[in-house]
C-alpha cells in the first residue's frame, strides 16, 4: 500500500482499535465538541489562526490565505512531530482526519508519510465519522438490556458502578453525561458534554459490548440534563425486562446526603434548583425547602422532597414509560454498605 493512504470509514471501522495513533487535525473547538473516540488533539491550525486564515480568505482573497495558512501548517505540523511523535518508531502507525479529510489531515498526514510512517488519512473525516455514529443510532440495538428502576435515592447508579466493576456489561447514561438526571443533577465543576460527544460515547460503548450478554442500563427520562438519549436507545430500553430495586427510605435520605454533598456545604446552589420547581409546588413550600436548607436541616428536607416530589413523579411515570415494570424481579437493599451493592451486583449479574 502506498502512503498516506485515503481510506473510508467503513473501511476503517474493523480496525479503528489497531491504530498506534487517531490525530485529530482539527481545532480545539472542534475537538472539544465531539472526536473518534481515542483521538488526540494536534491543530494544524488552532481556533485563532483558523479566524486568521478564514477571514484573509473572504476579505484578501484565495491566494493570499493560502500561502499565510502554508506557513501556519507547516509550523504547527513541525511542532507537533518535535514534542509529540519524534520518538515513535518505523512501525507506528497513525491515523488522520480533519473535518472532511481535506487540506488540513491531508498536510499532515502527507508529511508523516514521507517521513516513512504507514500513515493513513480517512477520507470525508469527522463528517463521515459522525455520519456513521447518527446511522448506528438511529437502529435498534441488538443487544438485550435490563432495566434497573427505582424511586431516587435506592442505589441505582451505585449498583450500577459496582456492577462495572465485576465485569457486567453496563451503559451508564448518567455517568456519559455527566449528570444525574434529575432537577438537582448537575454534577458540581463538570460540565455536560456536548450532544454529539453524548452521542459517541453511546454509540462507542454499545459497540464494545457482545450483544449475546445482557447489557443493564438504569430506567432513565428521554433526557439527561440537557442532553437526549438517542430515540432507538430509549425504545429498546422502554420495551426491556426491569429489575425494582428497593431501598428503606432512611437509607435513601443517607445515600442521598452522601451523593449531593456538594449541595449540604452551599444551600445557596440547592436553593437555586430549587426554585425550578416553583411551578410544580408554588412559591411558599419552596420558600419552606429554602428555610430548611439554609438552617442546616438538610435530612429533613431531603425527606421531605422524596415524599412530595420524586417518588409521586417516579410511580406517575414508571408504569407509562417502562412496559414490563409490573412483570419487574424486584431487588431489595439491606443498606447501603459496599458489601451490600457488591452482594445484589452479583445476584444480578448471575
């Protein structure tokens, strides 16, 4: 084969994992908001000189943006084999894209490959990357999933951890986004990714698992935070078998003030939630959840919430959305010791 190779990404896609090396060509912007998984990030034009060159381009004209991006390329390219690959040996073998496997995976992989590296560049880039990620995800998957369900605070997402952790099969849609989907879900200093990057790792998780093994997922709404599960996902999930998990609600008010720590040592953020809920409640009980968190009675305001808000909206919902919930094998926790979520992991697991 000659190099820099121009392959498809269907053609790729078998062996995306034997790459030594995913470039990722383009900016830091575009990077951030979505990328093959495993790629890194190597500008050969970073987020101001892309300005640069694009406005020359509309403003000067074609010529004069070509010969200032050349030189750009050419530097950063220089760069990013100095500090990043000079050290890789003949072998190593990377693969490049930009946006649409045009000039800028094409400079560098171009200069990889004369340097005697079995370079390859993808051809229609990050475009038909995300192409082939939104196809994927708009079929059915054909794995089997179980449902874990149960009122806030029974444990699902730490059974869930735990079950990783013994080798179960897990899609964890709250942990890929990055929130715990409800109003008081936002995980302190992470922001949610991007819908796209949410949609990635769906679609790279679902295509590590071995579709004869069950796959458990949690008993999640159409959206987490502000992202949405991809409508095939969330079907396959609605139609699947359930397991109830059940938990003493004094053990739900524990785990709950471990969970959302970060809200007992700032009422000010919890009272900003939960002013989200005015609508629902009206204004005086929320004035009242605002007096019990800023006096320090955090346990009885979480008590509180569980009786009044979620669990009403979690059994209005639960038996519409989820079609075998009443058929559901139900699982009941002890308490919430290690021991305990270790315990049920196993059961589940089988």
């Amino acid at each position: 084969m000659k190099y820099p190779a121009l392959l498809n990404f269907r053609d790729i896609l078998p062996q995306l994992g034997q790459f030594d090396t995913i470039i990722d060509a383009r900016s830091e912007a575009e990077y951030a908001l979505d990328h093959l998984p495993g790629a890194i990030n190597c500008p050969v034009l970073n987020n101001d000189e892309r300005v640069r060159v694009g406005t020359m381009y509309k403003q000067v004209g074609a010529f004069e943006a070509k010969k200032l991006g050349a030189a750009l390329v050419a530097r950063n390219i220089a760069r990013h084999i100095e500090e990043r690959f000079a050290d890789k040996p003949r072998e190593w073998k990377p693969l490049v894209y930009c946006w649409r496997g045009g000039n800028r995976s094409g400079s560098m992989a171009h200069v990889l490959a004369r340097i005697g590296w079995p370079a390859i560049q993808l051809d229609g880039g990050y475009k038909a990357y995300r192409a082939h990620v939104s196809e994927k995800l708009s079929e059915t998957p054909p794995h089997t999933f179980k449902v874990i369900c149960g009122t806030t605070g029974s444990g699902k997402s730490r059974l869930l951890e735990v079950m990783a952790g013994i080798g179960a099969q897990v899609l964890d849609l709250e942990q890929l986004a990055a929130h715990r989907g409800s109003v008081l879900g936002n995980l302190p200093s992470q922001p949610q990714p991007s819908q796209k990057m949410f949609e990635s790792t769906i679609w790279q998780k679902l295509r590590e698992f071995d579709p004869a093994v069950t796959v458990f997922v949690e008993s999640e709404s159409k959206k987490v935070g502000q992202l949405r599960v991809p409508d095939a996902v969330m079907e396959k999930m609605r139609q699947s078998p359930c397991v109830s998990l059940t938990l003493s609600r004094p053990n739900r008010v524990r785990l709950l003030m471990e969970d959302y720590e970060h809200f007992t040592q700032s009422p000010d953020t919890l009272n900003a939630q939960l002013d989200c809920l005015v609508k629902l409640h009206g204004r005086e009980k929320i004035d009242s959840w605002h007096q019990m968190a800023n006096s320090g009675r955090m346990p009885e305001l979480v008590d509180e919430l569980l009786v009044e808000h979620y669990d009403p909206a979690y059994l209005k919902s639960i038996d519409r959305n989820f079609v075998q919930f009443n058929e559901a094998e139900v699982l009941e926790l002890g308490d919430i010791s290690e021991a305990e979520f270790l315990s049920a992991a196993r059961r589940l697991r089988g």
